[in-house]
C-alpha cells in the first residue's frame, strides 16, 4: 500500500538460503538492498508497533483479505516500486519484500500468488492488501474483505524450486521431506444473513439435514461496518463431498470452504 509512511519505511530484496528460507537483506530485480534493510527494521503506524520478520517457504497465516487500488495506482510502493493495481502484487505488514505467497480465499476455494512489494494493511485483523487485479481473482471485488490463508512460496520474486540430488538430498530441509497430507474439514456455505434470526432459522434447518459427522455453525464477518452472519455445514472429508451436498439440497449460491 502506498500510504505516506510508505516513503519512511523504504524497502527489500530478498534472496534463497540454503534453499528455503531468507536471511536478507539481499538486493533484486525489484528492490535494492537499502531499501529491503529500511522495511526489515522495526515501526510504528497508528500507534501500534510492527516487527518484519523473515520467513521461510512453506510458513502459513490465516487472517483476513482486503484490496486496494484506484487511489493508489501510480503511487509509490514501501520497497520503491510504483504501485500497479494491475500487476499481482500485495502489501504485507512484516514478511519481506518480493516474497512469493499463495493467497487462498477460505470462502470460496480460490487462490492467486501475489508478490509483496507494500506495506500493510493497517487494520486490525487484516493480514494481507492486495492487489486490484489479485483480489479480483480472489472475489474481493464484489465481497471486500474474505478470509484467508496465505503460504510462502519463494523469495526474490521467484517461486523456490528445490532440486534434489543424491549429494543434495542430505541438505534438504525437514520441512520439504514432510509427505502430502490429506485435507480434511472441508465446509460448505449456505447462506448470509444481515440478521442473526434469519442465520439461526438456516442454522436449525441444515442442522436436521446434515449427516452425523458434519456441524452447523454461524460466522460473523464485519463487512463495511455492519455484521454479517454466514452459516456454514463444516465436516465434509473431501471436496467432492462438500460439492455433492450443495447439488444433493439444491442450495442456490451455496459453494466450497476449504480447510
């Protein structure tokens, strides 16, 4: 995001080590090393300190999602970029910058990689700005804000690649030998309500149609000041699942949570 702290908090780069974590500051394509020492010290906005820290691939964060565009584009970013609300980018308030993340949008299955290039969003609660053209992949365009899950993927704008070899394998680290895991908890939304009555009144009426291993839970999301209430059917073991439940019931713009 490109707020006026943006000028003081002046930017990053960022390189692999040893193969899957950073440890800059390390200049690239994007940012000069200046610039990525200046983001990686410690600041404050309204009041409320923030510590970058670095990451490795592989780290997760859930929170929630917004976008910013218009009234930015063509400003400058935190790590000395001008801000491209076309370009898949996203502010972030500590991870480094040219970090690649995938953005997976919990409420509705779909996923963008972004690169950090800003700093942001200072609201509580939010764990990621994207971009204009990013959050319209996401759906954030029509919804504003979303719940979501983001997972580093590489560093110095590039998607980290191990290779492995025979002498190399030694080296790679526990976090690519874990194996695949299965997704469980998958979830489907069947209504939102701006009235608690009425995502109660849904809340009983799947919780009769729900099979035994599945819950009936309501989830408030602050959307432009006003509270909404989403009723979700948590508990499907797979995604097939999930998606026969909706066409099983009919459930008209009912769609996919994933875990």
């Amino acid at each position: 995001m490109v707020r006026k702290i943006s000028l003081i908090l002046i930017m990053s780069g960022l390189f692999f080590l040893t193969g899957c974590s950073h440890r800059g500051p390390y200049a690239t394509s994007y940012t000069s090393k200046a610039r990525h020492k200046a983001t990686m010290k410690t600041y404050r906005v309204r009041g409320r300190t923030y510590r970058p820290t670095y990451v490795r691939v592989g780290d997760t964060m859930r929170g929630v999602s917004s976008w910013y565009g218009p009234n930015f584009h063509g400003k400058y970013t935190s790590n000395g970029e001008i801000y491209n609300m076309h370009k898949m980018t996203a502010a972030h308030k500590t991870w480094p910058m040219d970090t690649i993340v995938r953005v997976e949008n919990l409420d509705n299955g779909k996923s963008v990689v972004v690169r950090i290039n800003d700093r942001g969003p200072f609201v509580r609660g939010r764990v990621i700005d994207c971009s204009y053209a990013a959050g319209k992949k996401l759906g954030l365009d029509r919804t504003g804000i979303a719940r979501v899950k983001l997972t580093v993927l590489g560093f110095s704008g590039k998607v980290f690649k191990p290779r492995v070899g025979k002498v190399q394998a030694k080296h790679v680290s526990k976090l690519q030998q874990v194996p695949a895991v299965r997704l469980s908890d998958f979830g489907v939304q069947v209504g939102a309500f701006y009235q608690y009555k009425g995502a109660l009144q849904y809340k009983r009426r799947f919780a009769k149609i729900a099979g035994k291993k599945q819950r009936v839970e309501i989830r408030r999301f602050n959307e432009d000041g006003r509270l909404l209430y989403r009723v979700w059917v948590m508990g499907f073991d797979t995604a097939d699942e999930a998606k026969d439940f909706i066409r099983d019931y009919g459930i008209s713009g009912g769609f996919l949570i994933r875990p």
